[in-house]
C-alpha cells in the first residue's frame, strides 16, 4: 500500500518549465551551470588536490552522517563514504603518477 504524500515530483515542481529556453535550444547557456566556474588556467596537479580534499571531506560527512542512522538509511550513508574513499584513491593515484615519489635506493 503507498500512502499518499503531498510531495511534489520534479516535473510537477516547475524544474521542467515548459517555457524554458533550453528545451527550445540545447545550445543555449544554462545560467545553473555558470554557478561555480572553475578558471581555466589552474593546472592539473592543483585541481587533483582539491579533488581530493573535497572527496575526504565528503568522507567525514558521510561516516558522521552514517553514525546517527540505522539500517537501510545508514548502509546507504556508508556505500557514498566507500564511493568517496574510492574516489581519493583514484584522485591520489593521479597525483602519484603526474609526480611519481623519487625512487629510494638500497
């Protein structure tokens, strides 16, 4: 049995405005996209390091999150905390190999 809610479903909550330019043209800007603009002139090393501090504090946020919930909801929480470890390392290994440690000698 679903219970009915008062919720709205995207398309009901004006997201998909039929008068919308972009559903005209998909050529045209989407003013939601130049919200956050990152210049492009920072190089890769960089952008790899705020990669990866962003994906750790999603870490935190997450497995703070998990501690304060229980079943379905918390094994959720803790899957997005092992996607964003994932994403570290992948993020740290490119870092790894865009500037490999020195080799150590023995």
């Amino acid at each position: 049995m679903h219970e009915k809610t008062n919720a709205k479903s995207p398309i009901d909550s004006g997201s998909f405005d039929a008068n919308n330019p972009r559903l005209h043209n998909p050529h045209h800007p989407d003013p939601i996209s130049h919200l956050f603009t990152i210049l492009s002139d920072i190089d890769t090393p960089t952008l790899l390091c705020h990669a990866c501090e962003t994906l750790a504090s999603l870490n935190v946020l997450t497995t703070d999150l998990a501690t304060e919930l229980q079943g379905s909801p918390r094994s959720l929480a803790l899957s997005i905390q092992q996607l964003a470890i994932l994403g570290e390392l992948l993020v740290n290994r490119a870092l790894d190999n865009l500037d490999p440690p020195a080799a150590t000698q023995h």
